[in-house]
C-alpha cells in the first residue's frame, strides 16, 4: 500500500468527540496500550488527522506519527509507535530470510514463518505474558513471547524479526495463525507499512 513515496496531505483537527472515540477503540483493540493511553493520546493535546492516498488517515499530534486506518478497517499503529510500545501489539515473527521480501513489500508468506526461525502463538489462550517481553527458558536463547492465543484472519499484527529487536512491519492477517500452521503455504500478510517505506518516510512536520 506504501510502497511509493507519499506526500503529505492537508491535515485537519479531530474534534475531541472523535478522539474520545478513537482513544476507546485503540485501547478495545488493543487491550496492552491500555495503561499508556494518556501518554499516547493526551487528554488536552489535539490531535490531527492527514488524508493520504488511497483513502488512507494518518492520525497525528503535532509531527508525530501514531496510527492509521484505512477506510473503516481496523487502527493500525505507525510503527514509529510500536517501536515505542512494542510489548503491547499481538506480534508474530519472521525467519531471516523472509526480512528482505517483507521491506521490500512483499506479501508474508506462511512458510516465513512457520520453519525453524519463525514464531506463531502457541494456540494456548491460557498462556499469558507481554508480547516482545524477553522469556530465558534452560537451554533457550532469549527471546520475545509471541502470545497464546490464536489470531484470526482480519486481526492487526506486528511483524517482529528473528535476531532483530525492533518490528519490522504491520498490517492485518490475511489468514488466521492456525490455519498459517495447518496448511504452511499461502499469503498472511499484504499490503503491510514496513521500515522504510513511503509511509515510514512521509514528512510530517
């Protein structure tokens, strides 16, 4: 959807009913950003909205990038702010050869995440942590929880890296993760905003 660069459209004001209701929404989609709302959204700060192509909002206060939407589809998080919060987005993880497709905008394919360097929650909804937060099992590398619960397809998810720390990307599961581990073919994620592209790199000042 980013893959070419952007350039910044007109921005406008939320009115403070809008961004009442935005506030509930992240926190409804995203339970974790729960106790940092305030310091994301600031109840007196403004908070703005930029039109930019294909009918994208890009929501901001003052230059900094928070989240977007496409339409009405789910808010999905700039990754400036994931790399901000990052223990509080369902997250999945990659294999190192799959880095290169996904920042070159590639569709996630499932076998990048499903061989041996890939992560998948355990299908367990009684398991329970912070997603990023670094776990140290005997005999283990240390490493991020990637969730217990299954997501469905439709669901937004960040896309972590192996043997890097920051997420490289984000968007909204084409397939749910146990189906990713049943069939171990097919596309998961598309369209995603990945490091580096024109979304990334949008001026915002």
């Amino acid at each position: 959807m980013f893959k070419k660069d952007i350039s910044p459209g007109s921005k406008s004001k939320v009115k403070s009913s809008i961004q009442r209701a935005l506030r509930t929404q992240l926190v409804t989609t995203y339970p974790l950003l729960a106790p940092h709302i305030d310091e994301i959204i600031p109840k007196k700060e403004q908070l703005d909205a930029m039109k930019i192509p294909d009918r994208v909002t890009l929501y901001l206060i003052g230059p900094t990038p928070l989240f977007y939407q496409h339409m009405t589809d789910a808010l999905l998080p700039h990754l400036k702010l994931v790399h901000r919060f990052p223990t509080c987005f369902p997250s999945i993880r990659i294999d190192r050869g799959a880095i290169r497709f996904v920042l070159s905008g590639a569709t996630l394919m499932a076998p990048g995440l499903t061989s041996a360097g890939g992560r998948l929650p355990s299908g367990n909804p009684e398991e329970q942590g912070v997603y990023g937060e670094a776990k140290v099992s005997e005999g283990e590398e240390r490493e991020g929880w990637y969730g217990g619960r299954e997501l469905e397809a439709g669901e937004p998810v960040v896309i972590c890296a192996e043997g890097k720390e920051e997420a490289c990307a984000v968007g909204l599961l084409a397939m749910g993760t146990k189906e990713v581990k049943e069939k171990g073919k097919g596309p998961v994620v598309e369209d995603a905003h990945y490091l580096g592209d024109g979304l990334w790199r949008l001026a915002t000042e």
